[in-house]
C-alpha cells in the first residue's frame, strides 16, 4: 500500500489540520530553510565527513520541502515525509521545477511505511512537538533506521519564556487546559496542539539510542556550525548563551543532538 494511501487526513489521530497554510511563515520563506539546512549539514559532517554522500538519507516532517531540496544533492539517495498533503504537494511541485533529487511521500511519522534498516541518516528538526506521541514517532525512526545510523534532532523545551509557533508568553509551560484557553482568548486557535517536552522527558523519549550532544558545541562555536545568525560569535549574546548552556542546560530553548542506533 502506498503512503499517500495510508495516512490518515490532518486533524484525525490528534493532528493539526493545515498546518502549512497556518504557519507558511516558518515553512516557506527560503532564506530560513537555507540556513536551518546549513546548520544541519555542518553538524552531520562534523560526524561522518565526506562519508554523508554515501548515505540514505530521510527527513521526518518536511512540510513544504524547504530544507529537503537543500540537503538533497548532499546524500546518495533523499527521501522526505510529512503528514501534511498540501505541504507536500507543494514540495513535488518545487522538486519538478528545480530538479532536485529527492522523494516526497505523504506519511505519518508514528507509522513509516519504509522497511527496517532502511536508511542511514534520519533527519528530525523540530518536528517532535507536533505529533501526537514523540515516543511513537522515535521508536519508528529506530526501526528504519540501520545499525550504527543517526539521526539529527533538533528538539525545543517546554521550559521557555517565549513560545515558539504562537509567540505567546509561557504558553508551552502550561497545562493543555489552559492552553487550549489561552489561545482562545487570544483569538489565535481554538487548540494548542504542540506537545513540549523538558529536557528530562526528551532524553526519555530518545533513551534507545546513544546521544552525542552538540548543543554546547555549537554555542561554544557558532561559526563552525553556521548558527551567527542566531548567535553573533563574541558579542554579548554569545557570553550569556555560553553561561546558559553550560550552567543552566535544563533551561535552554532548544537542544541538537545526534542520536546514534548501536552498531549491533
């Protein structure tokens, strides 16, 4: 059975319906992709170098394909998935017209339809807050995952002043409860979707695998891993993100990690 045939439509099994189109902010403007796709390539050849172009590589929540059609020449072979198929027609289409090399299937990320051992490199960048059960979704990117793979994972905290997608003050802290009402009184959604984890919960969710982390790395040299745009290298920025990350890692905003299946 096909992909595009087995997924569920958006707002079923406790998705958010058109995403693409209500945050086509953060999907679709080119210059973030470029750099999202920078910083994540920067960390992959720290770790495997020039082996990357030998690699089978899949990106888990693609959304529009912004990213994906800036790594793809990077690997030997591309698949991208998102749930979304709005995004993801709007993907083949950009595909087709640029020649890029890669696939885009409509696919739930808690139930990829890929064989196991599948690829080599996953990719999953801030993806996991928005399914219904993290857990699920990395048990999946386990399985298709062959030994001795990883997977980038770019992860944001529950414990952050600013919410992220709805740029509403504590709004990730809060019980859904609340949240489902904060959103209503501020005449944004009728629901919070987004599913934050604390460090804590994280590092459970990815317990199965072996974690090398780059968080502090790439605060301690942003140039290194083309993150200036975040983090200026010596400015005063920098200085209270070295102290945050090295003294405060359980508050941090948002972790990269790779996260390594055993080589057995």
């Amino acid at each position: 059975m096909s992909a595009d045939a087995k997924t569920p439509e958006r707002g079923e099994g406790g998705y958010q319906d058109n995403y693409s189109a209500l945050y086509s902010h953060e999907s679709m403007d080119p210059a973030a992709r470029r750099l999202k796709a920078d910083k994540t390539l920067a960390v992959l050849k720290d770790q495997l170098g020039d082996r990357l172009r030998e690699r089978r590589a899949l990106e888990v929540g693609c959304a529009s394909g912004g990213v994906s059609l800036n790594l793809c020449r990077e690997f030997a072979a591309y698949t991208a998935v998102d749930i979304d198929a709005n995004a993801i027609a709007s993907a083949r289409d950009e595909a087709l017209l640029v020649g890029a090399p890669v696939e885009f299937h409509r696919m739930n990320s808690e139930h990829l339809d890929f064989a196991d051992k599948a690829f080599d490199v996953v990719i999953c960048s801030h993806v996991y807050e928005h399914v219904p059960s993290a857990r699920r979704m990395l048990d999946e990117i386990y399985r298709v995952l062959g030994p001795g793979g990883v997977c980038y994972f770019a992860a944001g905290n529950r414990l952050q002043w600013m919410e992220p997608h709805h740029r509403l003050p504590l709004l990730s802290v809060l019980p859904k409860f609340m949240a489902d009402r904060y959103l209503r009184v501020t005449r944004r959604l009728d629901k919070y979707y987004e599913n934050h984890l604390t460090v804590f919960g994280l590092r459970s969710v990815v317990n199965r695998f072996e974690l090398i982390d780059y968080t502090r790395r790439i605060v301690d040299d942003p140039v290194a891993f083309c993150a200036v745009d975040q983090i200026a290298a010596g400015s005063l920025k920098h200085w209270f993100a070295r102290l945050a990350v090295h003294w405060g890692y359980w508050l941090f905003p948002t972790y990269i990690w790779l996260l390594r299946k055993p080589a057995i």
